[in-house]
C-alpha cells in the first residue's frame, strides 16, 4: 500500500490554496465547485479518502483532478472542456415556422380536422419543409415556445331543450 503524500510533497503551496479558495468563492458551475473543493481540501491536507467522502466523488477521481491541477497550478484545468452536444433535430423547422404554421387553420390546409394536433402538425412541417421531425421533439420546442392550446371539447353550445323529457323529467305538454 502506498504511503500518503502531503501537500508540500504534491507540491502544493500556499499560493495553490489562496489561488483555489479564490477560485472557489467565483464558481458557479457544480462540477467544477466540487473539482475546486476537492483539491482545496488536499492542498489543506485532507487525505484522499476522505476528501472523496466529503465530495462524494470516487478516490480515483480525485486523484485525476489532481494530477490535472498540477500540471499547470491554474484553477481552470479543472472546468469541463467545451461541447458540441447534440446537433438539433430538424434544424430547417425554425421557430419562427412552427409559430406560423401553427396560426394556420388546418381545415384550409386540406386537413379534416379544425384543430392542430402534435401528430398531425409534425406531419404536416415535415412534409412542407423537406425535413422530418418528431412528435416528441415537436411538443418539447412548443412548449419552450410558450405555444399551448386545449383539447376541443365536445359539447353543445346550447342546452337542449327537450333534455328534460329525454331523461324522465316532466313530460307534461
């Protein structure tokens, strides 16, 4: 088993732990708040295993974040590198298309129906802009859109008048 190393031994002065509380007291982001916290705590002493249980990080990965913060000593080496992610879904459906078409009426469009549906309006951009999309992928842009719509609802607009004599109520002339 491996002997534990001290800070001095790590080579970490007490600039590395000014410069680390500094850059903790600034971070915003969790993940590198806790990278940040963890080589703090070693800088201060703490040994592995425990930093690890007060992080809730695996001892592996505080030794990773520390091997990283010494290679340059600059709090910076230990934020998430920049993403990509992944590339939107049906990128020629813009916002401002979904938005217009969604104002349409679809009985003039030729739909049998007087009210957009997901499924249906999906369908529809799909097919008009060459580019397929998703229900599902629809309903999420939608709703960051702030477009929301009810479900018809059907009913009459008036009561009927013989319902009383339909359902055993006073058939008296």
């Amino acid at each position: 088993m491996r002997r534990a190393r001290t800070p001095d031994e790590l080579s970490l002065a007490r600039y590395d732990r000014q410069r680390l509380a500094r850059a903790l007291a600034r971070a915003s982001d969790l993940r590198f708040f806790r990278r940040l916290q963890a080589v703090l705590l070693v800088a201060r002493g703490f040994p592995v295993p425990e930093v690890a249980r007060i992080t809730g990080a695996k001892p592996d990965a505080v030794y990773h974040w520390l091997r990283l913060y010494l290679r340059r000593h600059e709090p910076d080496c230990l934020r998430d590198a920049p993403r990509a992610g992944r590339p939107r879904a049906a990128d020629r459906i813009t916002d401002a298309r979904i938005v217009r078409e969604y104002r349409r009426d679809p009985l003039r469009l030729g739909y049998n129906t007087t009210g957009w549906t997901v499924a249906l309006l999906a369908e529809h951009l799909g097919r008009k802009y060459g580019c397929p999309i998703s229900a599902r992928t629809l309903r999420r842009r939608m709703h960051d859109l702030g477009l929301r719509w009810k479900r018809p609802r059907y009913i009459y607009a008036d009561k009927d008048p013989h319902r009383a004599q339909k359902k055993g109520g006073s058939s008296a002339v």
